[in-house]
C-alpha cells in the first residue's frame, strides 16, 4: 500500500471512530486532521468534502463491517441458529462504549436519513441488501420454516426489531433491557421453524 493509500486508509478509519463517538454532523474535520496528524490539503486530496468523507466512512468502513457481520451468522448450515447465536454474541460481547455509543450505521441513519439523501440512498441500499442475504440464508431452509411466512418482511423485522434494541439500549444506558428484547427476538426468530 502507498504512502497516499495509507493516508486515506487512516483517515476513514480515524473519521470512522469520530463518527460514531460524536455523530456525523458534530464531528470535528480538524480533530480528524489531528488525529491522523495530517495537514487539511491532504485531508482534501483524498476527499472533496466533509459530505464525500461521510460517504466515504459509509461505504468503505460500515458497510462492509456490518454486513460481514451478518453473513458469518447466515452463512451457516442453519441460520436460525446462526442468527441467535449471533444476538446473543453481541449482548455478551458489547462493551460500555457500545452500549453508549450505540451501533454506528444505526446511529448514522438516524441522524442523517432525512436530512441527506445522498446518505439515505445509501442505507437504504445496504437495508436491501441485508434483507436480500436474510431471505436468501432462509430459503435454503425452506422446509424447515413455517409455510406461512413472508421472508422479506420477517427479514425487515428481524432487523428493525435488532435496531430498535440497539437505540433502546443506548437511550437508556441498561445493557440488561437489551439482553432481554434480544432473548425475546430469538424466541421469535426460532418460532419460524416448523
């Protein structure tokens, strides 16, 4: 990797961290650039704007963070499982700054969906996508699940149920309120099975 591409690496990786900590609108390009001990010119080689390093982050870091995440718990030989073993995981294993800081492409959407759309384009088609592998690890145990389900929206669900635990978890600072919405989405993600 060059000089140039590692610059640009470190700069995602720092604004990444600042954005979730902070939110995209508060956080500070000249904390970035001291951060990364960079000057602003090199900052703006890389990225025309705060906008284009938003997006950036989004796209480089996030997305593929997040949607990696859940294709390890689908790419099982039974996703059910792998998806409730995957909640769990992350009740056991967020820290006190997750629990605070909260998920930050959760936090990203709801700070920014309405006001950009150039960032709601962008969630919306990481939904889709995540959706997408949802329906598809389910339909390979197409037998196994109830005949009655509608795929997409339980994905939808599944999802928004985990987001909404995320935010809840985070507004009120109770990992233990979190513990218990994620038991009861196994419960629910288990009651697909036949």
């Amino acid at each position: 990797m060059s000089d140039a591409e590692q610059t640009r690496q470190n700069i995602l990786t720092v604004a990444a961290d600042e954005i979730h900590q902070h939110g995209f609108k508060a956080t500070s390009l000249s904390v970035i650039l001291n951060r990364c001990e960079i000057s602003k010119g090199a900052l703006y080689h890389h990225f025309s704007s705060k906008m284009a390093l938003g997006y950036a982050v989004f796209e480089e870091i996030y997305t593929p963070m997040f949607l990696e995440l859940w294709q390890s718990a689908l790419a099982v030989d039974d996703p059910i499982e792998g998806l409730c073993d995957f909640f769990t995981a992350i009740t056991e294993q967020m820290s006190c700054s997750e629990v605070v800081c909260g998920c930050p492409l959760n936090n990203l959407c709801e700070e920014m969906a309405n006001v950009d759309e150039g960032f709601r384009l962008r969630i919306l088609a990481l939904q889709e996508q995540l959706n997408q592998s949802i329906v598809d690890a389910f339909e390979k145990i197409s037998d196994d699940l109830r005949a009655d389900l509608a795929l997409s929206q339980v994905s939808y669900f599944i999802v928004a149920t985990l987001n909404g635990a995320t935010t809840l978890c985070k507004s009120s600072r109770n990992k233990a309120l979190f513990q218990q919405v994620i038991a009861e989405l196994c419960l629910y993600t288990r009651a697909l099975k036949k």
